[in-house]
C-alpha cells in the first residue's frame, strides 16, 4: 500500500528540492519514518545565518564529504532539516525561511504551525 505523505497545509507532500538530493531517505522529501530518529521534516531555505549556527552546534553543512556524495551546502539551497534543529535555531534567533508545501505535517508535534508560517 502507497502512503500519501502530507504537509502542514494539509495537501500533498511536495519536494524540498531535487537539485541537491535532501530529506532522511535522499530523495528530496522531507518525509520521516522509523528510523528517522532526527526527525528531517523542514524544508529549509538555507541562510549563512543559519549555517554558521549549525557549525557551532557540531552540524557541519557546509564542507563537502565527497566520501557521503554529499556536496557540502551554501545560502539559498534548500535542505531537509531535523525540527528539533530547526527550532532551536529559532529560539536562537536564526532559524532559516521554509517552504511549508514542503514541510511534513508530522513537524507540527515539535514545531507551532504559526510559527512555521511566520518563517515562509
């Protein structure tokens, strides 16, 4: 059976982006599962801000690991964050722009709705 995934808005799951493969599964969703102990269900216009803050807390985005295939990423990608960092960064004043279209609904267990559309 193939499950629907749903945002925040209630409609269907759009992709995050696909030029830089995101989300928990590299397919460029924001979708969560089991093991997605991290929860990456934001989808995320990347900021320097934003980046900058997530090296301080031991996240490093930013340099390449050819050895993962993943690119290292800049301001205005769009990336799959988990919502526990994402609202730690706001809290901190930082916290990236997202595209709700692309938010899973399971992010409103973690983050308000509101303030995920204040961010947009």
């Amino acid at each position: 059976m193939h499950v629907i995934n749903k945002n925040v808005l209630g409609t269907p799951l759009e992709p995050c982006g696909l030029e830089i493969r995101s989300g928990f599964y590299r397919d460029g969703y924001c979708r969560t599962g089991d093991l997605d102990l991290g929860k990456h269900v934001v989808c995320a216009v990347l900021t320097k801000g934003f980046l900058v803050y997530s090296l301080t807390r031991g996240n490093d985005l930013i340099t390449p690991r050819p050895d993962w295939d993943f690119p290292g990423l800049k301001p205005g990608d769009k990336w799959c964050l988990c919502a526990t960092r994402w609202k730690e960064a706001f809290e901190a004043g930082c916290a990236p722009p997202v595209i709700l279209e692309s938010c899973h609904e399971s992010v409103t267990d973690i983050i308000d709705l509101d303030v995920l559309k204040a961010h947009v």
